[in-house]
C-alpha cells in the first residue's frame, strides 16, 4: 500500500513537471493574429497626427506583448526583456517618447515625431 500511494505521488509530480514544459514554451502568434496587427499598423500609419500614430503604435505593441504572454503595462511588459524584441533600447526609448507625449506638456518638433513614428512602425513590424 506504501509503494502504491509513492507511486501515485510520483506519477502527480511527473505530470506536473510535464505541463510546467508544456505551456511554458515560448509563445507564437497566430496567423490571423499577425494579419489583424498588420491591418491595425496599416491604419495607425495613415493618422494624420504623428502624435497619435505613436500612440496608437504604442497601444499596438501592448496587445502584441499581451498576445505573447506579457502581462500587465508597457513599461512592465519592456521590463521582462521580451525573447521577441531585439533591439529593447529602441523599443524603450519609442515607448518613453509615449509617455512624453501622452503626460507631459512638452512640446516635440514634428519632424522629430515623424521619424520617431516611422521607427516606431517598424519596430512593431518586427515583432510580427
């Protein structure tokens, strides 16, 4: 009767070590899913504010961090260091012109906010 109730346990244990690795692995997105953020990054790239396409490019990036697993802000999500972006100092720097944007009221040079939107756009890009 021991042995049977060690054995029992062990098997629990093992199943659980096995779907720790299972749903731990690296998340990916769906084919729909990168088509419908596309679309969205086609739409932002259209505004007529470069102000509101870095934050809408922002909130772009949240739901795509949010789709891979990421939880919680931006900030807090950029903070894991996510295995999908490559160039994390870009991504921060974009998403702290963001929160310039959208708290402070400093003024941007619009020139300056249209090459930050273009790198913005391509930054998410990559992440598809």
């Amino acid at each position: 009767m021991e042995y049977f109730f060690l054995t029992v346990i062990i098997l629990i244990l093992l199943f659980g070590v096995f779907l720790t690795f299972w749903f731990s692995g690296k998340k990916q997105l769906t084919k729909g899913q990168k088509d419908y953020y596309r679309k969205e990054i086609e739409k932002t790239s259209v505004l007529p504010s470069s102000n509101e396409q870095i934050l809408q490019y922002d909130k772009i990036l949240h739901h795509i961090l949010k789709d891979y697993g990421y939880k919680w802000t931006v900030g807090d999500q950029l903070k894991t260091k996510p295995y999908m972006i490559h160039n994390l100092d870009t991504i921060w720097s974009l998403h702290k012109l963001r929160n310039k944007l959208a708290h402070d009221m400093e003024i941007v040079s619009e020139g300056l906010l249209e090459r930050k939107a273009e790198e913005f756009e391509k930054e998410v890009l990559k992440l598809l």
